[in-house]
C-alpha cells in the first residue's frame, strides 16, 4: 500500500489470543495475524487464575516478531474480555495472578451484597448494567467478605486490558468501556460510583485515570523496548472491551441499526448517545456499556452457538463433522417441529445438552425432536426467535428507528441463521465483517494517529475493505405463525 500505515493490535479472548498487525492506506485496512496462542485457566488453591504473565509473555514474543520483520509500529491497542481485574501493590508489583469469573466463588453472592450492601434497583439505577454474578462489583465483594490478601493489600486495581497497558509502560488508566462492564461506573456521570465504591472499602484513584478509546497511555518502558528490539512505540488506550472493539467496526452508514454480535454468546443491541436506564430495561435486564465517542451499548447477552457446540461434541460420529452437511441435513427437517427458549436457565450447563433440549419440549407439549438434524432445526430456528423477541424489545426502547441487523464476529458466516433472523425479525440483515473485535482495535489506534476520522469515517474504510453479504426477510407469514408459537411454549416455562 502507498503511505500505508501499520498498527499493533493485542486481542485476547477467553480461551485464546491472537496478535495482528493492520495496515491501513489508500482508504482500506488489511489485517494479518502475527501469532496466535492459548489464554489458560489455572485452578490452585480452591480458584482459576487468569495466568497474565503468560500473556505478557505472548506479547512480548509478537512484538519481538514485528520488530525482525522490521515493521514500523506506529502504536500498541490491547481488548480483552471484560470484568477481571488485577491487584497491584505499592510497590508496583502484580500482588497475584487475576482471578477469573468462571470462579464459582461469587456464586450467590450478588443476593448477599443486595441484602447487605446497595439494593438491586439502587445497583441498576446507578450502573445500568445487567446483572451476572460474576460482575466485578460482586468479585470485589467476595474478595473482602474472604478476606481476600491481594485486595487487603492492593493500592491499585487495574481491569486486565490495563494491566497489560500497565506492564508495557508504566503507566496506571481505567479506561471506559472495559470499566463499564464492572457495574461500578456510572454512565451518566461516567465515572465510577462513589457510593458503589464505599461499600467495597474502596476509592476511585486506586483505578487510575479514566480514559476514553485513543488517549495514548504513554509508549514502552526501556525495559520492554530492549526485549523487544523495538522504539518507544505509543500505547493506546482502543476501546478495551474487546465487545466494544467489535462493535466500533460494525459497517454501518447511519446511527439507525441494530448489531448482534455471533458467537458462541450472542450480544444483540443498540448504540446509543444517551444510557437507557428504566424500569422496562430492568425488568428486560438490558446493560448499558461504555462505547467510543461518549456512545452507550444498549444490549442483552443471548445464549448463541452454544447449544450447536454443545450438542456437536455430544454427537461425534454420529453426526456429519463437515458444516455444510450438518447445515442442509437440517433443512431436510420439517420446519418449527419444536421451539425453545434459547436463554432458558436449563441450557446454561447441563450434563447433556441434547436430553435437555428433548426434555424441554416433552415438558412443553411439543414433538420430541430425534437425530442431529431435527435438533440442528430446533437451535437455529430457536435462536432465529429469540433474535426476534429482543430485536423488538430494542425497536420499543430505541430513539430511533431501526432499518438495518449488522450481524458481525464467527457467526456472520452462518448463512443459514442469518437468513433465518431476517425471515424472523423482518429486519434486512447485512453480515460481516468476522475480524470485527481486531478491526475496531486498529481503527482506533488509526483515529488516534489521524489517519481516520470520526466513528463513521472508521466503519466506512472497514466497508471498502471487507465483504459483507445481504440477507432480505422471507415467508413473513410463516414466521409471524412461529413467533406466536414461540411466545406461547417459552410462557409455559
């Protein structure tokens, strides 16, 4: 590329990470992956550690392979998953390896924190966020009801993507949007809640500055840049939660667009200039998360390719192992046979992902579905359901009208579901791009650097770069037959 310019981005994920360079000229991005590694728990001592030297290590190691590529890093982004957090000490040393929130440790405990802390309406009125056990407001609360040594002793607490911002310079920031999935900021305010604050013995300062996506951090330690072989290359703070990174990368032209974001979690909303925060949303559990330019993720997490994963492991050779098989075996099946509730607490973590299916719909009234085709049918037209359920559930909250479905991240391949949620949700469906999470990394950085503009300017290189397919609704009759169905069968539950 002429007057290209390359950027460095850290994206790590639950259960791996990878490091990508971007390079960004002539009004496109390209992405190329450097390295791609493991992100393993660690179980000692009655708990699951995050090992985060490890992933300091792996960083270390892609930035030692861009630097005998000899390629010229303008900056540094790093996203991670949300909530986790690390306790530093006074003299700036890791007090311990994070804890994850797969510990079942906070397991019960947001009833105990309501019960003898800040109400559950007072939680939501001042966060916005939906409630999971594992938020880091809960966390927080079982590491001081323990006792807990590393929080005794912390003089900082840093969420992870900061932390490894923090080991690269030096330098202490809480940046938003990864902050905002603690259910301790405030997103009027947009600061942390001082009233949350105190009820875990804690101050703002001990979180650092709060920063917004492209502050620039400060640039590598001496001691990095010498491991490395590289200069002092600027840090960025991208928007930290790698859900917000993904979703600064949705194509879209205008703010009249719904986004779902496909995995094996599916996360369906809105970006808003203003929080919702009402009783309909508290009653719907909708969260409201820190996006770039002071924007708000108005979404609901819905169960997504977990059920199909689940069930393919349980299959083995029972079922084709090529995906488009398994695909068209599925649409051999008749149509709406029977329909679950995707979100039901049933399907959280059975020990048999397909008895419990079977026994939701024997429980339900409904045909029993046999073989991995039926149920293949059952998930994704299941699925295609819910989808529409919430995406109505957003046309009634939303300031605006929503024309469009961006449907981005592993899920956006799915030609079947997607098709599905169009016929579903009456809504045009426009999918891709799959790098959604690393693409929002790199554009910030290019914001940052001046090499794209505003939020638009952004989706709009990432649209001249990718392939996005279309879907259009069909059979609208038939699938307003089905939704009534749905309604009824998941009200039985």
């Amino acid at each position: 590329m002429n007057n290209s310019h390359c950027y460095f981005a850290v994206d790590l994920g639950a259960t791996s990470g990878r490091t990508i360079v971007g390079t960004i000229g002539d009004g496109k991005v390209e992405l190329e992956e450097l390295t791609r590694f493991p992100n393993n728990l660690i179980e000692t001592g009655g708990h699951f550690y995050w090992d985060i030297y490890a992933l300091y290590f792996e960083i270390i190691k892609g930035l030692k392979l861009a630097a005998k590529r000899g390629l010229e890093i303008e900056s540094i982004g790093i996203d991670t998953w949300g909530v986790d957090f690390v306790c530093v000490g006074n003299d700036g040393a890791l007090l311990r390896n994070p804890i994850s929130y797969r510990d079942p440790y906070t397991f019960g405990v947001p009833e105990e924190y309501f019960a003898n802390a800040v109400s559950k309406e007072d939680v939501y009125r001042a966060t916005g966020i939906q409630f999971m056990n594992f938020n880091s407001l809960f966390q927080l609360y079982a590491m001081r009801l323990a006792g807990n040594s590393a929080l005794n002793n912390a003089n900082k607490i840093l969420f992870v993507p900061d932390a490894l911002s923090w080991m690269l310079t030096g330098k202490a920031v809480c940046e938003y949007t990864i902050a905002s999935t603690s259910q301790l900021l405030n997103p009027v305010t947009k600061e942390l809640d001082p009233r949350l604050l105190d009820s875990l013995e804690l101050s703002g300062d001990m979180f650092g500055q709060m920063v917004t996506p492209g502050h620039r951090i400060g640039t590598l330690t001496e001691e990095v840049q010498k491991m490395t072989g590289l200069g002092p290359v600027p840090v960025i703070a991208v928007a930290g939660h790698d859900t917000a990174s993904a979703v600064a990368a949705v194509p879209a032209k205008d703010e009249r667009f719904a986004y779902l974001s496909s995995g094996t979690w599916s996360l369906m909303g809105i970006e808003t200039k203003e929080p919702i925060i009402n009783n309909v949303s508290y009653d719907r559990n909708f969260t409201n998360e820190g996006g770039i330019e002071g924007t708000t993720r108005f979404l609901k997490n819905i169960c997504g390719m977990w059920l199909l994963e689940r069930c393919r492991k349980e299959w083995g050779e029972d079922a084709p192992a090529d995906y488009a098989t398994l695909l068209a075996d599925a649409m051999k099946a008749p149509a709406f046979q029977s329909i679950i509730n995707p979100d039901d607490e049933t399907f959280a973590n059975p020990a048999d992902m397909q008895e419990a299916i079977k026994a939701y719909c024997r429980t339900t009234g409904q045909h029993v579905p046999e073989g991995y085709a039926e149920i293949c049918r059952c998930i994704f037209e299941s699925l295609a359901l819910r989808y529409r359920q919430v995406a109505g559930w957003l046309k009634e909250m939303a300031p605006f009208t929503i024309d469009t479905l961006h449907i981005i991240g592993g899920g956006s391949r799915n030609d079947l579901l997607n098709q599905f949620t169009a016929n579903a949700t009456g809504l045009t469906v426009l999918a891709g791009p799959q790098e959604c999470t690393a693409l929002g990394n790199i554009m910030l950085q290019a914001k940052a650097s001046g090499q794209a503009g505003d939020i638009f300017d952004m989706r709009r290189i990432i649209a001249d770069s990718v392939s996005i397919k279309r879907f259009d609704p069909q059979d609208h009759d038939l699938w307003d037959k089905a939704y009534g169905r749905y309604l009824e069968v998941t009200g039985k539950q």
